[in-house]
C-alpha cells in the first residue's frame, strides 16, 4: 500500500473510531478463519481483507474459495459433503446468515448479496417412490448465481438454479430452473414478476422530462 494510501485510511480511522475498530476486528477474525482452516485441515481459500463480523462455520472434504473484499455476517454455513464438491463466492460479495449445501458445484459471482437463504445443488435424498433403497437416484445440478445478484431472506435456491445478473431474488421465493438478467423474481414456485430493466429505462425518461 502507498503511503499516501496509509494517510487516507489514517485520516478515517481517526475521523470514524468507532467504525475502524469494528472493521478492524472482522479482518482479525477473517484473518484467524484463515489460519484455523489451514492448521484443520478444511480446503479453505479467501483472498484479500475477508471480514467476518459473525460466524464462519465451514465443514466438509470439498473446496471453499473466497474472492477479494468478502464480509460475512451472522452465521454462515458452507457445507460439502464431497471432495470435488466446490463453493466459489466472488469479490465484493456480502454473505449474511446463509446456508450452502454443496456436492458438485455452487458458483456466486461477485458483488452478491446473500441474506439468510439456503442454496443447495442436491435434494440430499431421492425424489423416487423407493428413496429409502440406497441405489436410488439422487437429483445433484450446479447452482450458479451471476455477477451482482441479490437473494433475499427465507429463499430457496434448488439443484440446477440459474440466476442471472443484477437480478434479484424476493423473500420467500423458491426457485428451480434459469431465470434470466436484470429481473425481480418472486414466490413458490418463483417466476419473473418484474423487468430491471424496464424500470431503469423509466426512471431515466422521468428524469429527463424532468429537466
């Protein structure tokens, strides 16, 4: 970091104690997160300045990987339960209270938001009459949310869920199958119930007849 980098964040901390002593204490944590992982043994990867303001309870044989900037609130369960399974949050992303359960693959793009949600690629038990015989087949599709989605509290994120970006994912939905960009989705099941980008395009006219 620059020096002159140094004196800005300085000036902050001096200007905003309060606030650079709790942003000081999520990077401690994320920094210990980081090490406790390594020293058990858990595939545990995060890059720059991870914070973690609540709880970070990783488990499983597969792979956990953290992009650059990632804050974590409440408490956050990355959960495998194979060795090639993997759970990939990218850069920016804000991670509050949810749940993952993971075999294969759940990809988050960065600049997400994640409230208190489960996002699974598994149905953890076969759809099939005889689901009790061990041989019974077992639903498992990547989930993939792209760049700056954002998946409200309650949500449901099934096997094979796709979310396009910058759209977001209302209280309570449950979804399974691809929904696409710039979209609010909604309800059980969940299905498009608004354009993003409908609204963008008239906020912008209302602001130039505005002027």
């Amino acid at each position: 970091m620059r020096p002159r980098d140094w004196s800005a964040h300085i000036r902050r901390a001096l200007a905003q104690p309060r606030i650079a002593a709790r942003e000081a204490r999520a990077l401690g944590r994320g920094f210990w997160y980081r090490i406790s992982c390594r020293l058990r043994g858990i595939r545990f990867e995060a890059g720059r300045n991870l914070r973690v303001d609540g709880k970070l309870d990783i488990r499983g044989p597969g792979r956990v990987i953290f992009g650059d900037n990632v804050r974590v609130a409440m408490t956050v369960t990355p959960w495998t339960y194979a060795p090639e399974a993997m759970i990939e949050i990218g850069s920016d992303s804000f991670v509050n209270g949810t749940s993952f359960g993971c075999r294969r693959q759940i990809r988050i793009g960065s600049k997400a938001i994640l409230g208190r949600c489960s996002i699974m690629d598994t149905d953890f038990h076969s759809l099939s009459i005889d689901r009790h015989n061990p041989d019974a087949p077992v639903r498992v599709a990547p989930v993939i949310l792209e760049v700056n989605v954002w998946i409200g509290a309650q949500v449901g994120l099934l096997p094979g869920t796709t979310i396009g970006r910058n759209s977001v994912v209302g209280f309570g939905a449950v979804c399974a199958g691809v929904f696409p960009e710039n979209v609010v989705v909604a309800g059980n099941p969940a299905r498009v119930v608004r354009s993003l980008r409908d609204a963008q395009a008239s906020k912008g006219t209302a602001s130039g007849a505005s002027q």
